[in-house]
C-alpha cells in the first residue's frame, strides 16, 4: 500500500512525506484527529501539506486543467490563522446527506464524517471549517470534490468580479470624508465591526457587502 500510495503521490508531482510519518495508524473510532493535522498544515503555510491530506481518490483529481480551482481554495486555507483553543466537534455523514455543492462538484468517494472546527479571529468575531473526512488505509484522509469544467468557468467569472469589487472598495476607503472615517476608526477600536459595517452602508448607500470590504479595509491588523 506504500509503494501504491507513493507512486500516485510521485505522478500527481507532489513530494511524499518519509514512510516512517506514515507508519502511524489513526484510531479508527477517533476522526477528530485529523483536525490536529489539518490546523499544522494551515500553520505550515505550505499548500503541499494539504495535498499530503488528501484520499487518493481525491488526490487523483488534480491535473493542469483545474489546478486553479486546488489553488483558489488552497490559497483560502492558508489566509487563516488557527489558534491553540480552537475546538473540534464530529458528526457521521449519513447515507443521504446532502453533500456540499454534490450538484456542481464530483465526490470521488463517499465521506464518512465531518469534522468541524471553531475559532476565535478576534474579540468579536469567530470562524468555521468544515472538513469531510474516511477513513482508509489505517489513517483518516479528507474527501475533497472534484470540479467540472463548468465550476472552473464559474470560479473565473467568481474571480474577476470579487477583483473588481476589491479594486472599489480600495477606492472607496482610500476616499472616505473624515467626518465618517473618523466615527467609524472609533467603532472598530471599540470591537464594534459590524456596527461600523451598517454605519458605512447607511451613511454611503453601498450595499452591504460592499460595506463589508470597506471596514475590513479600514480595520487594524
């Protein structure tokens, strides 16, 4: 099975980690310990380390023609920053749970739990992610969908119009009149974001997830 597993992995143009780091075999009754892992990739700040998570099956996916979708959400995990307190919670996937984007995206195989983990991004604001995950070949690997031609066609057209929208906000924050930028500075240092959200989009008319931008732009960091 190593030789197999290594092979794919060496085809698929990834670097396979030792075999010794492989010689371990999760608890079959314990899936939360693949959250472990997952959290040190996204520290890691290396994408190749979430493709060392993925099943095979899924891992067989990945080809030249969607490498940008593997990219695009690679990319996504990397942007956060999971701190030592975050908490797991697992749940079996039934038999007929609708799977997320099952309609536009292929499961190479079937997940058999979803392991969700919670974190804190600041004082006031917090984040979810929500892993599929089997178990097979002694270790708990993740179940990530294949994309179709048409989910890539989707994601470009995603793309450009969050760059655009990206591109406005920058202009708006960078010509914000000081009366409100200075009320809304005060609410972010106060913690209170989303107030400074619904402040931004009733004072300027812009909507607000154009709101949202805005304020994350003006934010501290």
């Amino acid at each position: 099975m190593k030789t197999a597993l290594g092979s794919l992995l060496v085809a698929a143009g990834i670097v396979a980690l030792p075999l010794a780091c492989r010689a371990q075999s999760d608890d079959p009754k314990h899936p939360e310990v693949f959250a472990r892992r997952y959290v040190d990739a996204v520290g890691s700040k290396n994408p190749e380390r979430f493709k060392a998570l993925l099943h095979p099956k899924c891992l067989a996916c990945i080809n030249a023609q969607n490498q940008e979708f593997y990219d695009s959400v690679f990319s996504n995990w990397l942007k956060e920053t999971i701190p030592a307190n975050y908490k797991t919670t697992v749940e079996p996937v039934a038999r007929d749970q609708w799977l997320l984007l099952e309609n536009e995206l292929v499961y190479p195989l079937r997940p058999s739990h979803q392991v969700q983990i919670d974190f804190n991004t600041g004082a006031y604001s917090s984040t979810t992610e929500v892993l599929f995950v089997v178990y097979d070949a002694g270790r708990w690997q993740q179940v990530l969908p294949c994309p179709g031609p048409d989910t890539i066609a989707k994601m470009r057209v995603h793309k450009e119009e969050s760059a655009k929208q990206d591109r406005r906000a920058q202009q708006l924050a960078a010509n914000l009149p000081d009366p409100l930028r200075v009320e809304l500075m005060d609410l972010l240092r106060k913690g209170q974001r989303v107030d400074a959200m619904k402040r931004y989009a009733a004072a300027s008319g812009e909507d607000l997830t154009m709101a949202v931008r805005v304020v994350e732009l003006l934010a501290p960091r």
